[in-house]
C-alpha cells in the first residue's frame, strides 16, 4: 500500500512577507502527516486528528464542505482546472502533526494529497507545480488568501537545511542549519479564532499599499516612499519592509554560523510584528519574554499569530530544561492545554512507500 510522508513547517523568520512577494526562510519539519491509500473509484478518507471518514463520489468534487476534507477536494478542483482529471483514493491521514497550532497542518494535507496522486496517477508535476497547486487549493477552494510560504517549504524541505525563498520569482538556496541548534515549537493552546478575518484585513492594507507605491514586490518600497502613506498604512508597510531585510540578515548570519545575531534578529522580528503588524498574542509575548530569560538564543511567533506556536532557538543541550522552565512558567499564567516539541527540519513531501 503506497505511503506519504508530508511535514508541517516553522517559519524562522520573514513573517507575513510572502503575500507582498518578498523574503522567507521556512523549514520542513518531522512532525508531519502520513497518508496511507489505495487508488479507488471514490475520495474515501479518514482523518485520525479529526476523527472523521468521509466518502464522496467524483463528480462532488466541487461542493465545499466546510471541513478537513476540504484541502482534498481543493486539490482535485485545482487539477481539474489545469485539466487533470486523476481517479479516486482510499485512504487514511494520520500522524503527529498538531491542527491550529501555525504549523501548517493544511498545507501537509494539502501536498500529501497531490504527492499521492502525482504518483499513483502519474501526472508528471514538478516540485514548483506541486507547491503551486497546494496554494491555489487553499486561495481559491478552502478560501484562505495565503502566500507561496507553507506549500513551498512542505514541498521543498531539506534535512539539514532552512530554505531561503525569494517569493516573488521563487528563488531559492538551502542553508545548512547548524547542528548543534534545537528548534522548540511552543504550541500556545490558544485557537486562532481570528486568524483568517485578520489575515485578510493585513493582506488587504498591503495589496492597496504597494498599488499605492505602484511596486509590485515589498522588497522595492524604500523608508521614503513609507512616508506617502497614511499612518496605519505606515506603520504595517515599516514592518515588512523591516522584516525583509532581517530575513537577508538572518540568512547571512546563518553563513556565518553567527548564531547569536541569528537569535537576536529573531527577538527583533518578533517585537516588530507584535507592536507593528499586531499579530501576536500576551501568550506569544510573554513565551519570547521568558525564551529570552531562560538563555535561548532567540525566539519569536511562527506562522500567521494570533495564538498558534512560537519558536524557541536554543543550544541542543539546553534545549530540554529552557522549555521545561517555559512550560512551568506558562501554565501557572495561562490555564490553556499548552505544550511543546523539540523538532527537527525534515525533508518535503514525499512517497515513503510504494
Ligand atoms: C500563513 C499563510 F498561509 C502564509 O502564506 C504566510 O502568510 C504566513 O501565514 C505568515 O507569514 O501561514
């Protein structure tokens, strides 16, 4: 029976960059979703994380359901429009990989899904189509007006690497990620109820802000040009570009192997994004805070915000008691199910058997 593997992602740094075209450095990680199937006449699936099987005739593949399945019927609307027409699947989704957490759990089902049918249906997509038809499944089917960043780094994830991605021509180079460095995801237990009513609203001050400055890309608008725009206008804009060029800092000092500048650019990112682009949330705050207390080298949010995980940036043998102290820290503030794990980058989505 053929397998998937598809991992969820971090974003080290260059947060909500992506849809303004501009820098990125994401990582694949093992904490992910295998998916088990046979090729069949139907789409019959089961979500372990979501306790559900759901079975639907081809011809449905158009009605939303306003649920999980949803990234699987995306998926076939998405290849139906570049004509493709794969058959069905039979098959199981379950793994390790925390749903709402802003780790990406619906980009992995996402790929896992095309990954799956790419090869049993041998549709003869490249990574970059692959990466491509995640996104337009979440944009145009699930409804969520993402960027290129969590389909690209579930797709592209190396072991070993981050991935630095330029988003406007998806120019990417892999960067070693020094061994001795853990990576704690701290998952705040907060739902992100608001995440996608934010989402669109800070997406939409950067659509109007750059056809205002006539760029196409965040990477071009300078600290002058900043001033012809209204102050929340300003204020959002400052961030990104900001955001930017700390993703280039971040990548060099990376190069470098300089780590604690790596750190340090994490910490200012994530102030940036809390007081600027007001994304974050007292719970991610006071992890940074305490990241910060405790002798991590660095820390912020990852992903959208709004509740979801931060990231914790330590030496492999400190890691263990920095969260330890965290944890006990957070839940005598906060009464949320918190908890976290010491990850690992991982590679994309890819069959693991056949
Ligand atoms: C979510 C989106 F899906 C990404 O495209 C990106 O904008 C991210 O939030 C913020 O950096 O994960």
């Amino acid at each position: 029976m053929p397998k998937v593997f598809s991992p969820g992602r971090v974003n080290i740094i260059g947060e909500h960059t992506d849809y303004s075209f501009g820098y990125v450095m994401p990582m694949a990680i093992n904490l992910g979703n295998y998916f088990e199937y046979i090729p069949y006449n139907k789409i019959k699936i089961r979500s372990d994380a979501y306790n559900e099987e759901i079975e639907l005739d081809l011809s449905e593949v158009n009605k939303k359901q306003n649920k999980w399945i949803d990234y699987v019927l995306g998926i076939y609307n998405a290849l139906y429009k570049i004509n493709l027409k794969p058959g069905g699947i039979n098959g199981r989704i379950y793994g390790n990989l925390p749903i709402s957490s802003g780790l990406s759990s619906s980009a992995s089902i996402e790929l896992a899904i095309i990954t799956a049918l790419n090869y049993t249906y041998k549709l003869n997509l490249d990574k970059i189509q692959m990466a491509l038809i995640g996104k337009k499944a979440e944009n145009e089917f699930v409804g969520v007006p993402s960027g290129i960043l969590d389909q690209f780094a579930i797709e592209f994830g190396k072991r070993g690497y981050t991935i630095f991605l330029d988003t406007e021509n998806l120019f990417y180079e892999y960067i070693p990620f020094p061994m001795d460095i853990s990576i704690i995801v701290y998952n705040t237990g907060v739902k992100r109820e608001l995440a996608k009513t934010e989402y669109t609203e800070r997406k939409r001050i950067v659509e109007e802000s750059l056809k205002y400055l006539n760029k196409k890309s965040s990477k071009e608008i300078t600290e002058k040009e900043l001033e012809k725009l209204n102050s929340l206008y300003k204020k959002r804009m400052g961030y990104i570009i900001r955001e930017n060029r700390r993703v280039l800092i971040a990548r060099d000092a990376l190069k470098e192997n300089n780590l604690d500048l790596l750190g340090k650019i994490l910490v200012e990112s994530h102030k940036d994004i809390a007081e600027n682009y007001e994304v974050s949330s007292k719970e991610l705050d006071f992890i940074v805070n305490r990241a910060v207390k405790y002798g991590a080298l660095g820390a912020r949010l990852t992903g959208a915000g709004f509740g979801g995980s931060a990231i914790i940036l330590a030496y492999k043998d400190k890691a263990e008691i920095i969260a330890n102290n965290i944890h006990s820290e957070y839940i005598r503030e906060f009464k949320y199910n918190s908890f976290y794990n010491i990850v690992e980058s991982n590679d994309g989505s890819m069959v693991v058997e056949k």
